[in-house]
C-alpha cells in the first residue's frame, strides 16, 4: 500500500469515527417518525396529492378513507414571476407551488393544524428563442416543486405534536 492511498484510508477512518462519535446520522426515512392512518381529502386527485400520498405509503404510513386524521388539501398553485429586463436574451423565471394544508382529527373534529399555507420555489432561466426547450423547462421544473411540496408536508406531519 502506497502513502497516499493510506493517509486517504486513514483520513476517511477518522472522519467516519468522529462523526459516528458525536451522533450524526444523514437524514433520512429512518429519521422521520412514524404517522398514524391519514385520510387525504380536498383536491386528493392533482400531482401534489398523488406525490404526497406516494411519499407517505413509502414511509410506511396507511392512507385509507376513514382514517383518524383527515388530511384536507387545497388547489395547488403555481405563480411564475420574471426576474430581469425584458431583453431579447435568456430570462430568468422565479417558480413558486403553493397550497393550503389543515389536519382535523375525526373523532374530536378538533384542528391540529387549519389551512396553513406551504411553498416552495425555484428560478429558472429559460432563453425566449427556444420554445421547445422552454416548455419542457418549465414542466421539469413543476415537478421538482411538486415533489419538494409533498415532502415539505410530510416534513410538517412529522412535526405535529398532535399525530405523534
């Protein structure tokens, strides 16, 4: 074994030990608790719905009607802002998702959260020669904020003291 290739072993050791030392773990579905049985109500048939009931059935959580936490989600929306001159070259675009999320237990009726507002946002640039590219873009870059919502939401449960 050469030098270098030990002192890279070796650093890489250390550094392994050190961080396992002091409790660090990558985050991850092993760091988020487990949720009770929820029932996704509201506009339950967009994108956002369809990637957060997905996100949650990957976490183990059941979604069935029913269940003892309704989940009501409003109508995602999507804002495109520009950002820059109205010049003839690329053009920078700021992206934001955003919707309304409440959490009501069933049998009580009581809110452990009433229609709060979520978003996430990207910018793109996106050149105003290219229509093809452009709407492709803009597609790609829905689906990122769609996925990034749901996970935001679920980040959110997780975080209720109520459901734990």
């Amino acid at each position: 074994m050469n030098r270098r290739r030990f002192l890279t072993l070796s650093i890489a050791a250390s550094a392994a030990v050190l961080l396992s030392g002091c409790g660090f773990r990558l985050r991850g579905s092993e760091s988020m608790p487990r949720l009770p049985a929820l029932s996704l109500e509201g506009d339950d048939n967009s994108a956002l719905a369809q990637q957060l009931r997905t996100r949650l059935q990957q976490l183990g959580t059941e979604v069935e009607s029913g269940a003892p936490w309704r989940v009501t989600l409003g109508t995602p929306s999507l804002q495109e802002r520009r950002i820059g001159t109205d010049g003839r070259a690329s053009r920078e675009h700021e992206l934001t998702l955003s919707t309304s999320l409440s959490v009501q237990q069933r049998e009580t009726n009581a809110y452990a959260l009433n229609n709060a507002t979520l978003s996430t946002s990207t910018r793109i640039r996106v050149s105003d020669d290219d229509l093809l590219n452009r709407e492709t873009l803009f597609q790609e870059a829905e689906q990122t904020l769609t996925r990034q919502l749901a996970q935001r939401i679920v980040e959110r449960l997780a975080n209720l003291e109520a459901l734990r």
